[in-house]
C-alpha cells in the first residue's frame, strides 16, 4: 500500500506541475499496482479505494488534456471492475461490500461525464444504452402490432 501511495503522490504531483508524460505514467504504474493487489490489500477499502483513485486520477488528466474518450475508459474500467467484484463470491464479503459502496461513488461520475461530454461506446455498453428491451417493445412489437 505504502509503494502505491507513494507512485500516486508522485502521479498527483507531476498532475499539479503540468508534466502530462509523466503523471500518465505514474498514473498507470498505480492502477497496475492497485490491480495486482486488489485481492491481497487487508483493509478491503483501501484496496477499492485505491483502484477507483488511480483509474479516476488517469481519466481526470485525459480530459484535462482533451481526450474524454480515453477519461470514459477509465472511468469504465474501475466501475466495471467493481461490477466484478460484486458478482464474485470467492472474494471476501469485506472486498465485496467495499467494491458496492465504491460502485456507487464511480457509477455517478460516469453518468456525470456522460450528461457533460455525452455517451461514448464503452460507456453505452457498460451501461447497457441501446440494448432492445425484451417483449411488446422488443423484436417482436412489429409483429404484435400487424396482428390487432
């Protein structure tokens, strides 16, 4: 935990200095060190914690730098892991719950970003925009509606 503070502080401090390169790589190096122990972290609200920052703090520079596709990957990626999480039952009931009350917090920051810089594809199937809805509206409503 101490080394993935350390590489967002530092990740945070370029962000301030205006050193794009390498607040990007920083960033990076975070999420891949949030990631490899994600399952392994003993308090399971720093680990989520840490996963949401570092994918939040990498998407906040891409759209800072005028790339919001990139800032709507990102913030995919950690809700969509947090998704993960919830639906594996061999993870700890402490990892799961964490990842839940996460969900919340990086669920609202996609449907910001997407009242802001509107939908992009990622995003549309993350949530699940556009999908035809089963029954009388679904397929078959053409059908439905020649047969009064």
């Amino acid at each position: 935990m101490e080394h993935w503070k350390l590489t967002i502080t530092a990740g945070n401090h370029c962000f301030n200095g205006g050193d794009w390169i390498e607040a990007r790589e920083l960033y990076l190096q975070a999420i891949g060190q949030a990631q490899v122990l994600f399952e392994r972290w003993p308090n399971a609200e720093e680990a989520v914690a840490a996963l949401v920052i570092s994918h939040h703090n990498l998407a906040d520079l891409h759209l800072m730098l005028g790339q919001p596709e990139e800032t709507a990957e990102h913030l995919c990626a950690s809700h969509e892991r947090l998704l993960q999480a919830l639906g594996d039952g061999r993870l700890p009931g402490a990892l799961r719950e964490a990842a839940l009350r996460h969900s919340r917090t990086t669920y609202t920051s996609l449907l910001e970003f997407i009242g802001e810089y509107g939908a992009y594809p990622r995003t549309d199937r993350l949530l699940g925009i556009g999908r035809t809805p089963p029954g009388p509206t679904g397929r078959f409503a053409a059908v439905s509606r020649v047969h009064h």
